[in-house]
C-alpha cells in the first residue's frame, strides 16, 4: 500500500481569456506610462498599476494552464501545480473528506500542524472552517469516486464522507 497514486486536473480552458486581460493589463500600463511621461505625471500610477496587474494575471494563467496534480501515497498527500508542491504527511491530518458544498476534498490539518505556507490556487485554505481544500473532485480526469477510494483506503480512520464543520 505504498505505491503513490496520482490524480491530474483537466487543463483550464481559459488560457484565450487569461491572455487577453494580460494584453488589456499591458496596454493600459504602457499607456499610462507613456502619458505620464509625456503629459500627465498623475498617469504614471496608472501605468505602473497596469503592470503590476499584467505581471500577476499572467502568473497565474501560467500556473493553471497546465492544470494540477494530487498525489497520495501512504506517507500523505501532496498537490501541486507547476513547481510548487504542497506536501501534507498524514500525521498532520485530523480528518480528511469530501465537501460536498464545494465539492472538493477537503483536509483539517492538525492544531499543531497549523497551516503551511502555500500558493493558490491549490491547495485553498479556507480560514473559518479551518480546511483546506485540495481539488474539486469533478475537475479532475479520473472518476470522482476512484479518487474517494483512494482517499478512504490510504487516509483510514481520518476520512469522513462528508467533512463539514466541526
């Protein structure tokens, strides 16, 4: 039971929509910068802001145009989208379930585990319930219910059906 089982995401389809607001973002900033430079000091703000936002929508298109991976195995679980991965041991794990009001799985880490530090857009930690949730169960390419088997059979007596609040 200690062979790592890996579930993929399907591959976001707004990468034609993530690219335009870039575009638009650059547009706006480079426009700024030039009308702050030529006639209007105030427009440099504009300009900067534009880039600024054309820099983090493209981050993030990139980050979800390849779409993200879960892994578990029996040492615990790891998500990840790109380079950045999200290791979570089962030591951790209080509970471990399905949310069926985002339908995602969702785990509540221990107390003294706390968070861990991660990026979005998975995993999302969700402060006032204290989880966080790993992946939606239908935006991925296998099954939903092959990937809860895999989830029940590693996670044992931390998995619940249904995880809601405590």
């Amino acid at each position: 039971m200690s062979e790592k089982v890996v579930f993929h995401s399907r591959k976001a389809r707004t990468l034609p929509v993530g690219l335009a607001a870039v575009l638009f973002s650059l547009a706006v900033g480079a426009g700024g910068i030039y009308a702050g430079l030529t006639s209007s000091p105030g427009m440099l703000i504009l300009g900067l802001a534009g880039l600024v936002a054309a820099a983090g929508i493209g981050r993030g298109v990139l980050q979800v145009k390849d779409g993200y991976r879960l892994a578990v195995d029996s040492a615990g679980l790891g998500v990840g989208v790109r380079g950045s991965v999200v290791e979570i041991p089962w030591s951790a794990v209080e509970r471990i379930g399905f949310d069926p009001a985002r339908h995602t799985i969702a785990v509540e880490p221990r107390a003294a585990y706390g968070r861990p530090r991660t990026r979005k857009p998975a995993p999302v930690w969700e402060a006032r319930r204290g989880l966080f949730h790993l992946c939606r169960v239908d935006a991925m390419t296998a099954e939903p219910e092959q990937i809860l088997d895999v989830l029940r059979r590693y996670g044992e007596g931390k998995w619940q059906e249904r995880l809601t609040a405590s």
